[in-house]
C-alpha cells in the first residue's frame, strides 16, 4: 500500500486531541502528504505538527522489501476536520 492514514481522537477535558499516522510502503508518497500537511496554505488550517519521536523509516536500502515509513502528526485546530 503506497498510503495508508489512521485518523485518531481523544477528548481530554471536553476538547478533542486529533492525531493523524500516515504509513506506507512508498517513501516518496508518504513524505509528499506530509509536506503539505505541514506546509500547504491549503492545510494550514488544520494547525499540523509532526511528532518527531514516532517516525519510523525503512531500513534505507532502496530495496522493495516491503518495509514501510510511519510518520504521526498532531492537529492543532480540532475543530478543522470537520469541515
């Protein structure tokens, strides 16, 4: 699968905390969402900060051995998603 995202939400005190994991096995896929999650004008929006100690990557090779690159992000604007 070349892009593959999980959407998560959690309420701490009545407000909702989204996060967004974007896996694959396509290095260049996942990297270009992620760039305009967080650089974007039209995402801006959604307020995207990557969480730096949860991407994992694949073991750098170049090889198709099926290893993938994970890559977490917080969104800022909780209310951005729904629209």
């Amino acid at each position: 699968v070349g892009l593959f995202g999980i959407m998560a939400v959690e309420f701490r005190d009545g407000k909702p905390h989204r996060e967004l994991l974007l896996t694959g096995s396509d290095v260049s896929v996942v990297d270009s969402f992620a760039d305009y999650l967080l650089h974007h004008a039209d995402a801006a929006f959604l307020e995207m900060s990557e969480r730096k100690e949860c991407i994992g990557e694949e073991d750098g090779d170049g090889e198709d051995d099926g290893s993938i690159i994970v890559r977490v992000f917080r969104q800022g604007n909780g209310k951005g998603s729904r629209k």
